[in-house]
C-alpha cells in the first residue's frame, strides 16, 4: 500500500525540521519576512 510511504516522509520532514528548521529553518524564514515587510 501507500501508508508505509507516507509515515516514512511524515517521519523524514519531522527529522529534518528538528536537525535543520530549528536552526536554519528559523534563520531563512526571518530575513524572509523582513524582506516582504520592507517591500510592501
């Protein structure tokens, strides 16, 4: 079936946002939004 799969991406994108989104995740989405601030 289709499940395993999903699980596996579900457990993938969770590991990689504690490893990377709490550092560079947070990084990359700050300059981001002051960006689109200061464009509009």
């Amino acid at each position: 079936g289709y499940i395993l799969p999903i699980v596996m991406i579900i457990l993938y994108l969770i590991h990689y946002r504690l490893i990377m989104g709490e550092q560079k995740g947070h990084i990359r989405i700050h300059p981001v939004q002051q960006k689109d601030k200061i464009g509009n």
